[in-house]
C-alpha cells in the first residue's frame, strides 16, 4: 500500500483522452442530478421535436423507471447513434449561442442519461418504414434493433445511477423525488400550454395513477396560457391574481402576480420563464421579494407565473448544464421593470391589499406580553399540581375544553365551570392574573382590571393562540376531534399536485382526525364534507391550500421526514384560520372565558407569529403616565 502510493507521488503524471464512456459519466454528474432533471432533459427534447403530447411515466419516484413518450418528428434510424453521442446536436451548428430558441443546444442530455442509467430511445421519424430502437448502458451501445411505435419517440431509463451507488445515496424520498418531477412538468406545461401533458405513477401490474392531466389549451396565445395557469395552479390563484403587462426598453413582462392577501408560506409556487424557458434565476426571485417588499412580511411568500420576453442577444442562457439560471446584459433594467409592473399593478388594488398592509404593520410590535407570563404559568401549573415539561401534554389536555359544534369553545362559560372547577370558587375575578373584563372596544380589544392595572387583549391574536394549543394537544393524544359537518360539501379547486398530495391516505386520515374531511372530487378538487369544528366558519379554499403549502414546504421535507414531525406548523396554520376575528362583538362572560382560558394555556401570551395577544399596564406606570409621581 505504502509502496504503490510512494510510486504514484513520484511517477510523472501521464496526461491522456477519456475515453467517452468517463466523460460522458462526468458530465452526466452536471447535467442529471436527480429523476427530476432527467425528466426534464426528455421533456424539453420532445418539445424541441415539436411535440403536441407529451406523456410521462415514472415508477418509484423515477428512480428504477421514467419512460417519455412523445409524438413529435421522431429521429431517422441512421441517426439514432449520433443521438446519444456527446456534444451531437441537431439544434445549433455551435456558431451563435446568442441565437437559440430550441431548449436543448448543448448535445449532451442522451449521453449523459446513458451513462447514469439504462437508455432505450426508440423512435420513427416521419415517413420512416419502421421504428428502431438503440440501448446504452453504462456508456456501451449496443445495436440497433427494430421496435413497435407508430410515431414519435419514446425515451425509457431504468435503474438511474445503479452505476454510480454514491449518487443514489444521495435521492431523496419517492414522495420527494416524484414532487421534484411534478413541479418540473407543471412549468414546463405552464411555458407550452398548447401541448398535453400527463404524468402516471406506475404501480405494477399495469396499474397506474394519473398524478398531471392537462390537455392542450386553445385559443390565442394569452388566453391558452392563462387556461393553463389555471390547470396547473388552480382556479383559485386565477381569481386572487393580478394581470401584469409591461414593457420598458424592449423588454415585455406578462403573465399573473397574486395580491398580497393571497400568499404562500414558501417560495415554490413562483413561476418565472425568459423567452419561454423556466428559470430559477436568483435576480428575478429577488426583484419579486423586493416588489412586494411593503406589503407582505417577510415569510410570506407571493404566487406568481410571470414571462419575460428579451432580444435573444440580451440574455446568456449557457451559464449552467441545466440552464436554470440565466444572466441579463442589463440586469438593473430588467429588475426594474419587475418591480415597477407589480408595484403598479398592486397601487390598481389597493383596497384589496389594504388588510395585510395592517398586518405587516401588527408584526412590528414588540411582545411586551410576554414578559409577566412565565409567572402566571407556573402558578397555574402548581396550583394543578404539574411540573416540568413531561407533563405538559397532560396539563394540555386537563384543560383543553371540548367545542361546542359550530362555535368556540369559550362561547358558553358552563363549558369551563366544567372544566376548571376554580373558576367558579374565586370570587373576584380581578384577582385572576389577566383580571376581571371590563369592556370590549372597536369590536377589537378586551380591556380587563387586574388587582394592579389593567391589561389590553387582542382577542383575535388570543384566540388563535388558544386554537392552536387545543388542536395540538388533541392531536398528539391522538384524540378525534370534534368534526362540524358542511350543510352543502364544499367543492375546492386545488390543482392535481396539491389535491393528490392531501387525498394521500396518511395525511388524509390526520386531517379528518383534527375534524377536516376531504374526499377526491376528481380534475384536481377537493370536496370537503366537515371542518374542525374548533375553528367556527372557515374558508374551507384557503384552509386547504395553507395546509398543502406547509406539508409540501421543500423546507419542512428536508428537516422532518415524518408526517407528524410537520403538523405542528400545519397545526398553527390552521389555527389562524379559525380565529375569532377582530370585529366580533363579545359578551362579558365569553370575555372572561377567554381570559381563564389564557390564563390556563401555557404560551399565550403571543400568537403564532410572535406578536403579544396581550399588554399590561400597572398602576405605578399609569401614575407615571399622568405624571402623579
Ligand atoms: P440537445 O437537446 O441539447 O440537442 P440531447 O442529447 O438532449 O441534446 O439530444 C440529442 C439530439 O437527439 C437532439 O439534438 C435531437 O436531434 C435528438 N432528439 C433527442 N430527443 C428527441 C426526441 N424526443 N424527438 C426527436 N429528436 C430527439
Ligand atoms: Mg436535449
């Protein structure tokens, strides 16, 4: 061993040629990193072959299969070899680089795909007698032989990377890997709307579930794309969007861009395309964020699927192997012209945006709250005799009270001398921590008198908080949920990604045990029969689309592998959905009620997003206020 490595330190390094067969294994490393980027290699192949169908199916995740059919002009038998050789293109001579419209140009997908995987591209190019096929497997190309295919090409790998083991270490989940591909098809089909795209998850025996269905839109360009966009987004973004057209410098931007009220929790649902090529381009996300930079918090995300159209010699689209990324001759300029569209098209909506304006504003407080309530919250733990954290989701159940269907839970006081039987004994409900209620004011704040001052709630912060504990500590002591039946099921237009994703029967059967019963409804719908019945009315649309933003959330799927290790974040969205809101007139007892429950829940001294449900003012600081000391 010793001696071998002496020999190498000492040998004069020999410089020869890879043979293909490495170098194609070293580009394949650039260019297919995932099932998801080959899909996306074959994909755009077929687009580039004029393809009006595009029919894609993958086996667990893609990994041991994706097979792409596509009915576009085919490749002649004779050129079948060159078609999985290395930089052997038919889409560019190599001359001008600034000039290509076609998504390949670089020549090296096939190649690459036949050096991490098992390669069948069979194909009959138009007129041709009969279709043929050609194999490659790792690196080696066997013969052609003939094949059944009426027309048109169809790519199969299998076992991607079984070569390269350390690769395959590296995929993640099916469920994640099969997410990579649908979100690599959804904008593919968003840039070519009048071709038809479906993607099938085979399951063996022949069977298979249709994941992606969209047929091919017609009519003139803009009105196929937003038929499109509403395919694959759903027909709700369609409704909360905001058309954008601009122009400046002989650069156009068109497409939709959400209002600020209708935002999502991560950034995935931004769709941004030059010259009709997806792109994840950091600049342009950017310009996005900047946008919307007044009129949304910072973890709030806006959807939307934006076309930039540039004089092909204003943009270098060869900057990586997967061309995701682009780079502009005048970046300022294009960063402004995004930025100046939303931002008009926002001020066109101002009174539709004017809500979440206040709520960007809320979020700058400070949580003064939370400061005196580690004090009451041990004493409310002595006094029912718990300690520690162990014994928290015990204290959490003791003193969650059931829901009375159809409202909340602190609506009807008799609920608590029930539960909290002290409630009832104390005489001076001022001597409680948060004090006797006193009033209620703008339909928005409680104003209670402590034994020494006064404290301010928001009730609608508060209550979100308290729904938020309850549902947890219903859920993890695996409890069923009280249910609120709908009068008529409600019909939610989700898009196929989403919809499949929640109809899963893992997640389908933690959502109807927190009372949320959804069903298929086909075409990318949800019907949903019931709701939890601790959140009150809701709005069932955005319930479930919050939902599908936090577990689909690229960020949660890396830290949290299981379904329950991510429901507390789908918990606390959901929570804000059934909070009262502010506006809603209150009687005395229920705001008392409200006041024993905070009182009794353990963090409720913010809501979910950090801000104080409540602010205290002692008598010493209101003396000095008033100047008295
Ligand atoms: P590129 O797309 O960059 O040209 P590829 O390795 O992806 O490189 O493909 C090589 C060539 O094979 C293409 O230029 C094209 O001529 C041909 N080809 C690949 N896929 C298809 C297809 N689905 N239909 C017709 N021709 C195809
Ligand atoms: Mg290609």
């Amino acid at each position: 061993m010793d001696q071998n490595i002496s020999h190498i330190e000492h040998a004069t390094p020999v410089i020869r040629m890879l043979d293909d067969a490495a170098a194609n294994r070293i580009a394949a490393g650039e260019v297919i990193e995932r099932p998801a980027s080959a899909v996306k290699e074959l994909v755009e192949n077929a687009l580039d072959a004029g393809a009006r169908r595009v029919d894609v199916d993958i086996l667990d995740g893609g990994k041991t299969l994706l097979r792409v059919r596509d009915d576009g002009c085919g490749i002649p038998a004779d050129q079948l070899g060159l078609a999985v050789a290395r930089h052997a293109t038919s889409k560019t001579d190599g001359h001008d680089l600034m000039q290509i419209t076609s998504f390949g140009f670089r020549g090296e997908a096939l190649a690459s795909l036949g050096a991490a995987g098992r390669l069948r591209l069979s194909s009959r190019a138009a007129g041709a007698d009969e279709a043929m096929m050609i194999r490659v497997e790792g690196g080696q190309i066997a013969p052609l032989t003939p094949v059944a295919l009426k027309s048109g090409t169809v790519v199969e790998l299998s076992d991607l990377f079984y070569a390269t083991p350390a690769r395959l270490k590296f995929l993640r989940t099916d469920r994640a890997e099969t997410q990579a591909i649908m979100d690599v098809i959804k904008r593919l089909a968003m840039a070519e709307p009048d071709v038809s795209f479906t993607l099938r998850q085979m399951q063996g025996e022949g069977a298979a579930r249709v994941l992606l269905d969209y047929p091919a839109q017609a009519g003139d360009f803009f009105d196929a794309r937003l038929g499109r966009l509403r395919q694959v987004m759903g027909g709700e973004f369609a409704q909360n969007a905001m058309p954008i057209d601009a122009e400046r410098d002989g650069m156009r931007l068109t497409g939709f861009a959400s209002l600020p009220t209708y935002s999502r929790g991560n950034a995935q649902a931004q769709y941004l395309f030059v010259n009709g090529r997806p792109v994840r381009d950091r600049m342009l996300l950017s310009a996005l964020r900047a946008a919307y930079g007044d009129v949304m918090s910072r973890d709030r995300f806006p959807v939307a699927a934006l076309y930039l159209a540039v004089d092909l010699d204003r943009v270098d689209i060869n900057v990586h192997p997967a061309k995701a990324e682009v780079r502009f001759r005048d970046a300022g300029i294009v960063r402004g012209l995004i930025i100046g569209a939303i931002k008009q098209a926002l001020l066109g909506h101002g009174h539709q945006s004017a809500t979440t304006i206040g709520a960007g504003l809320l979020g700058a407080a400070q949580a003064q709250g939370a400061v005196p309530q580690a004090a009451f919250y041990q004493a409310s733990y002595a006094r029912a005799g718990h300690g520690g954290a162990g014994a928290r989701a015990a204290a959490y159940q003791a003193q969650a009270p059931q829901a009375a269907p159809g409202g909340f839970g602190f609506d009807l006081p008799q609920h608590h001398s029930k539960e909290a039987p002290e409630v009832q004994r104390e005489a001076h409900p001022q001597a409680h921590p948060l004090g006797a209620a006193v009033a209620q004011i703008h339909e928005t704040y409680i104003i209670a008198q402590t034994a020494e001052g006064f404290v301010l709630v928001d009730q609608h912060a508060a209550h979100e908080r308290l729904v938020y504990e309850r549902l947890k500590a219903g859920f993890y002591a695996r409890e069923v949920l009280p249910a609120q039946a709908l009068l008529l099921p409600e019909i939610v237009e989700m898009g196929q990604e989403a919809s499949a994703f929640l109809l899963e029967e893992e997640i389908a059967q933690a959502l109807a045990q927190l009372g949320l019963q959804i069903e298929p409804f086909g075409g990318g719908a949800i019907c949903v029969r019931a709701t939890p019945a601790l959140l009150g009315e809701v709005n069932a649309a955005r319930l479930l689309a919050d939902i599908a933003d936090e577990l689909m959330s690229p960020e949660n799927e890396a830290t949290s592998e299981t379904l329950r290790a991510r429901m507390d974040a789908v918990l606390s969205r959901m929570s804000c959905h059934g909070s009262i809101r502010s506006g809603r007139r209150m009687r005395l007892e229920e705001m008392n009620a409200l006041l024993r429950e905070m009182e009794a829940t353990p963090l409720s001294g913010q809501c979910n997003h950090g801000r104080p449900t409540y602010i205290t003012l002692d008598l010493p600081a209101i003396e000095r206020l008033f100047g008295r000391v």
